[in-house]
C-alpha cells in the first residue's frame, strides 16, 4: 500500500517537473528580451539592439519549425520556435518604429540647418538689374 502510495507521489513529483521544464523551455528564451524591449520603448533608443540577432534567430526557428515536418521532435520546442518567431517579430516591429521617428527627428533638424543664412546663395542687386536691363524689362510687378 504505502508503495503504491510512494509511486503515485513520485509520478505526479515527475510529471510536474516535466511541466516545468517544458515551460522553461519554452519561455526561456523570450526572458532576456522583456529588459530590452521595455528600456528601448522608455527611451525610445534602438542603437544597442542589432536587427542581425533578429534575423539569424528568424531563420534558426523557422528552419526548426520546417524540420519538424522531416523528422518529429517534442512539441516544447516547437512551441519555443513560434514563441521566439513572435518575440523576434515583436522586437523589430518596436525597434524599426523607433529608427524611424529617430531618422525624421534628426532629418527635420537637418532641414533647419540647411536654413541658415550662410548657406543662402546671395546675387549681387547690380548684376540682377544688368540683367533685367538686358532683357529690356522696365519694371516687375510682384
């Protein structure tokens, strides 16, 4: 009695720690990308983050998902391939949105630059009106 007892514990012990691990498995690898998603979104800064990591890792869990079809692995790591395809998603939405409001940022106050009065071309008055009396205009109605 108390074996059977023993073994239904030590079943129901492994059968929660299987559920753990698939788990871990499977959100493991979106943990490290919570910080930098939420310190990119405060700050609104993307220059320590590379699209490359994004990119291989897209690859690497599609590549996974297309290898299930040829040869069947344990379902955790499928679910870890969609999940990471979601957060790898996710990330480069965030980071491309926040590249681009930076590049119109720093285009706009590149605009303002090119406005200053240095860079105006100025045309001496004398040689506008050797013109204009060289094409036998009197006057110019604005």
């Amino acid at each position: 009695m108390e074996d059977e007892v023993f073994d239904q514990i030590l079943h129901v012990a492994n059968q929660l720690v299987s559920w753990i691990a698939a788990l871990a498995i499977v959100f493991g690898g979106v943990v490290p990308y919570i910080p930098q998603y939420r310190d990119i979104r405060r700050t609104q800064n993307a220059e320590g983050f590379s699209t490359y990591v994004c990119l291989v890792l897209l690859v690497a869990n599609i590549l996974r998902i297309l290898f299930r079809f040829g040869r069947y692995f344990e379902s955790a790591l499928l679910w870890q391939s969609i999940i990471m395809i979601a957060t790898m998603l996710i990330m480069l939405s965030l980071c491309t949105s926040v590249r681009v409001a930076t590049e119109i940022s720093t285009k706009r106050r590149s605009f303002t630059a090119t406005d200053s009065k240095d860079e105006e071309i100025k045309v001496p008055k004398k040689f506008f009106l050797v013109l204009l009396k060289g094409l036998k205009i009197t006057s110019i109605q604005y």
